[in-house]
C-alpha cells in the first residue's frame, strides 16, 4: 500500500518489477482453477484431448514474447500506457476500438470473476465440512470469506500487491504440481505406465494423442489455446510491468517451465482417476470435476492434500485478482478517456471503488446463478478466454507486426468475436465433428481483420509508433 501512490502504481506496479516477480505471476494467473479442477475433470472423461489445451500454451508464451511483448513495453513507456486500450489506442490512432477493446475486457472479466468467486466459494465449503468448528458454514458465508481476502489485497496494494502474492501462489502451484506426479505415479506398483495400460484395455482411444474427442476438436484447441494464450488482457498487462526490456529472455523460459512443472497435476490425477476406476479399485465418480477431491482424500497424505487445496486457492486468486485489476482499468482509466477525452480524476480512488464494486457484482451473479439460473455465469463466461482470444490475438499480436492493419479491421474483429461467442452461448449451437465456437469466432475474427484491413483505405501511424513497428 505504500508503494501504490498512483494509477501508474495501481495498474503496472510503476513499470518497476524485476523478472521472477514477472515470470511466477504470468505462469500462475494462466493456470487458475480450471486447470486444478476442470483438467484433471476433462481428463478423466475424455482421455487426453484436453492435453491439446494444456500443452500448447507454451506455444502461446513463445508467440507472445518474440512476437508483441517488447513492442508493448516499448509502447508502455512512449505513451505512458497503463492498460491493453490503452495500447491499442495507441496503435490504432481510434477511441472507437479502445472502447470495444475495454468493453469486451469488463464482459469477459465479469465471466471469469464470477466462476472463479464461485469456485473459491465451493472449495473453502468443502474444506470446511471436514472440520467440526465449520462443518455448517453456508455457501454464502465462504463467498463473503473468499471475496474479502482478495478485495483486501487487490483495493490496498493494487497490481503490486496482486504480483507478489502471485510469487507466494506460483511457487505452491509447482510444488503441488510435482508432488502429485509423485504420488499418482505410486498408485499403481507400475507406476503411470500400468494406468496407461489399463486406459488403453478399455479404451484405446482415450489414452491416444486426440483423445475421444477426436482430431477437429483438438486441433480447435490447438488454435484457441495455443495462439489465444497470446490474446488474454491480463497476461498481455504483464508484459507492461517488467524493468527493463531485455528481462523478458529470462521471463519467458522461467514462465515457460513453471506452467509446465503445475501442469504435471492436470495429466497426472485424470489419467490415474481413469485408470482406477476402469480397473475397479474405486467406484465411478459422480461427477468428472470431483477427480481431483477423490484423488486427494484417497491417495494423498493429508499434508500433500492441504498444499494441493492451497495450491488450488492460489490458482483461483491469482487469476481473480489479475481480472479485478484489468476491470477496474477499463471502467475507470479506458471508457471515460473513449467517451470524453480523458480518464476519471482521481484514478487511484475510482480504481479502488471500482474493484470493490466488481468483486461483488460478480459475487452476485455467481449466487445467483448456482441457486437461480445456471447459464447466467455460463452466459458471461462465453466471454471469457475464447472471446479474449478472438478478440485480441488479431488486433495486438497481427496487429503489432503488420503495418497494414488499420481500426476498421480492428473494429471487424472484436466486433465479430464478441457476436459468434455470444451467439453460440445463448442459441446453444452445436457444431458436427467437434468444431466449437471459440474456434469458429478465432477462424471469423482473424479472417475478417486481414480482409477488411487490405480492403479499407491505408492508415497513417503516428511518428513513433511507425518507428517502434520497424524495430
């Protein structure tokens, strides 16, 4: 809180962060609790198609630092940059796409916020069932316990705090990650080998490269994953908050092998949950997402399974507290500047308010969607990655490295993308051979910016920008 006397300090912790502090908090906000709950869930039903989602990503890291990051801390520092609308503003030369650019950022953040509020809701619930003191604390309760821990450190220290809490969070991931290779690997006296085998007895296709659900799918994935990752705002707002430029050839490796060591949890838990139960040793689960819980209270020792849960918190914050950070910026610093010329005075309190006001807007909507309508969280979470990706991998990283490009090919994209993301989510559509929206609202996005931008007139770039694009 001391060191937070500003916007600048609020959203990009003053530009000042050294690369470990970085690398941890990049790695760490990407795997949130899908990838402690939902992977291990996905493997589980449906073989190792979901490792088209996971393993890809180091792909998405490597696009996203030779490709934009240098150029986006290099922007940071010419325009005095405090958010992605901001950035795009700059290249663009257009208030109308740092608008859409802002608007699609709070949508997709309210998704994200009310799934992850929801998910720290139901695991402090069912940690606190094991308990004799807690055993009846309500959900609600455990939304108001979650929530206020991350409004505290997110509203008092802003990104700053939010970054090396993020440190703290990395490291229990990966050490989480590691420990549960090992355990899972002794589950079976052959190790993660035999479970294969007995995967591959009863379903051949499940221990396959494309899983079950089949190459088209996976290959959708690949794109929306793979090069999405290079589209999400809050890793992109990252890239702003490092030193010196020449930090990101340590960040990138450093995150590169942090995401893969806590991803170690996500094959190795559902495959050996598959393997179980196929060979009988344990009833069927009633649901694919209670893979991780049954492992650990199985399994693992008991202080293996709180560093797991810790781990799993870790991941839900970090991403929860990265997305509160990015909202606030749009509400506060990017819609005014759009709509009148200029951001909120006062940013520093408005960005404080704002982060309260939507933590608990989407802790609302979280309630109110598990105990009234379920596919309102599900609604807004159509905004979420995929959208972001669409959205954003078009605009920033072609963007970035392609003169041509112009606001009206930008303005195509997030337009198209927040229209097939939206409309597959409430007309239910779905799509033959395992095609999903994302992809289709990825394929639609990128194809409309380079035809629309090749078709339109030719765009000037200020002085500066045109200079850094040919560095």
């Amino acid at each position: 809180m001391r060191r937070t006397r500003s916007a600048n300090d609020f959203f990009v912790a003053g530009r000042s962060l050294g690369p470990i502090v970085v690398s941890l908090a990049l790695f760490s906000s990407t795997l949130s609790g899908f990838g402690f709950v939902g992977g291990p869930g996905l493997v589980y039903s449906m073989g190792l198609s979901s490792l088209w989602m996971v393993m890809v990503s180091a792909l998405g890291y490597a696009i996203g630092f030779f490709l934009v990051a240098k150029r986006i801390r290099m922007i940071a520092e010419l325009r005095d940059s405090l958010s992605l609308p901001d950035l795009v503003a700059a290249r663009y030369g257009s208030e109308t796409v740092r608008f859409m650019m802002a608007g699609t950022i709070v949508l997709g953040v309210m998704g994200y916020l009310a799934t992850q509020i929801l998910a720290m809701a139901l695991v402090l619930k069912a940690i606190l069932a094991g308990t004799s003191v807690f055993a009846d604390v309500g959900l609600v309760t455990c939304v108001i316990l979650s929530s206020a821990v991350l409004i505290f450190y997110c509203v008092t220290g802003g990104i700053i705090a939010s970054m090396y809490t993020d440190v703290v969070q990395g490291a229990i991931m990966m050490i989480a990650g590691v420990l549960i290779l090992i355990t899972a690997s002794n589950v079976f006296d052959g190790g993660m080998q035999q479970a294969s085998e007995i995967i591959l007895a009863d379903d051949s296709e499940a221990i396959m490269p494309f899983g079950t659900a089949g190459v088209i799918a996976c290959l959708g994935w690949f794109f929306v994953f793979g090069l999405g990752l290079a589209g999400q705002p809050h890793l992109i707002t990252k890239m702003m908050m490092n030193r010196r430029i020449r930090d990101f050839r340590v960040i990138l490796p450093l995150s590169t092998i942090a995401y893969v060591l806590a991803a170690l949890l996500w094959v190795s838990i559902g495959v050996v949950m598959r393997a179980a139960v196929v060979s009988g040793e344990i009833p069927s689960l009633e649901a694919a997402d209670a893979a991780s819980p049954v492992f650990l209270s199985l399994f693992a020792h008991p202080l293996l399974a709180g560093v797991v849960f810790a781990g799993l918190f870790a991941a839900i914050m970090s991403t929860s507290d990265a997305f509160l950070n990015i909202g606030a910026a749009a509400l506060v610093h990017d819609m005014p500047k759009a709509l009148r010329g200029r951001s909120a005075g006062n940013e520093l309190l408005w960005a404080r308010i704002a982060t309260v006001l939507l933590a608990i807007v989407a802790a609302l909507f979280a309630l109110y969607s598990y105990y009234q309508n379920d596919r309102l969280v599900a609604l807004l979470g159509a905004f979420g990655w995929a959208t972001f990706a669409a959205a954003i991998v078009p605009v920033v990283v072609i963007g970035l490295n392609w003169k041509r490009a112009n606001s009206m090919g930008a303005i195509a994209a997030i337009g198209i993308s927040l229209i097939i993301n939206f409309s597959f989510e409430i007309f239910s559509v779905r799509l033959p051979h395992g095609i999903s929206g994302p992809f289709v609202a990825f394929v639609a996005s990128m194809t409309l910016f380079i035809v629309v931008s090749l078709l339109t007139p030719d765009q000037t770039l200020d002085r500066d920008i045109d200079k850094l694009m040919d560095l």
